[in-house]
C-alpha cells in the first residue's frame, strides 16, 4: 500500500500542472525558542511573501507554503470530491497555521506541528522546490545518512531524468 505522504511531490505537480514561480534551495540550521518561534531563513521569506502557511509535511517534517501556494492547493483540493481527496484535505487543514514572521523573521510554530514532527530544539529549515521543510535536525541527518547516491540515481533513472 502507498503512503499517500510520500505521493506529495508528484500531487502538487499534478494538482498544479504547471512550473512554479520560485524556488526555495539550501539548507539552514536553527533552534526553536521556548516560546515555540523558529527564524525563518531570509532569503525563503523573500520568496515566500509576507504571509505564508505551515502543515503537516512528508515524513514528519512540517511542510511551509506561500500564501499563492496554500490558494493553489486549496482550491485544486476543493475541486476534487474524492475520499482520497478528504483524507488529503484533513491532513493538511487540520493542522495548518497562518504565519507571518516577526522583525527578526521569526514565527510561532503550533504545539501540533512540533509535536507532529518531534522537534524540540535543533531544526534545520531545508528548501524544496515550491515549499520549505522543517526537520527535526537529528531526523534530518537520519535521512540524509540513509539515502545514498545509488538511491538518488535509481529514483532519477525511475522518473526519466
């Protein structure tokens, strides 16, 4: 059975069916502040606006979307009445902040989304094409220790790439 999680790279591009206007890249160590806030590299608020949204993500990361982003996927969900669209819908909305970030660039992170994604502390906020990831920064290094480049080729070589 497939972890419709794992499916959210290749549903965004179906739901979207089109290029995105930017790209979030690079990978930014940071630590979450007692009161829950997190920094939000600058150069992702650049490109994700003023306003932008956090969900659940992929393998229990907290997934961020700029605010043209969120609209997309929810009026692309909206406009899908299947139960595999419900489930989809549930997953994301049910957990998803509005976050606009303070002076310093920081935002307050929900009690459910670092809970959801185990973080405590240590983070790493990692672009990833049209949204950002935050991950617990021991799962992140987990992560990347399991994947090697025989993996990264055999995926490319999957996809056509």
């Amino acid at each position: 059975m497939c972890n419709i999680v794992a499916l959210l790279p290749w549903i965004f591009k179906f739901l979207y069916g089109q290029a995105v206007n930017f790209m979030l890249i690079g990978t930014y160590q940071h630590n979450i502040d007692s009161k829950g806030r997190v920094i939000i590299p600058a150069k992702f608020r650049e490109e994700l606006g003023d306003v932008f949204y956090a969900t659940k993500g992929k393998d229990h990361t907290i997934m961020i979307l700029s605010k043209e982003g969120w609209e997309k996927l929810g009026e692309s969900l909206a406009s899908k009445p299947s139960a595999t669209v419900v489930k989809l819908k549930r997953f994301f909305f049910s957990s998803a902040v509005e976050l606009v970030p303070d002076k310093q660039g920081r935002v307050l992170l929900s009690q459910d989304l670092r809970s959801y994604a185990g973080l405590d502390k240590d983070v790493v906020i990692n672009g990833a094409g049209s949204q950002a990831e935050i991950w617990d920064a021991a799962k992140w290094d987990e992560y990347n220790s399991d994947l090697s480049d025989d993996d990264v080729y055999d995926i490319m070589s999957t996809l056509g790439l």
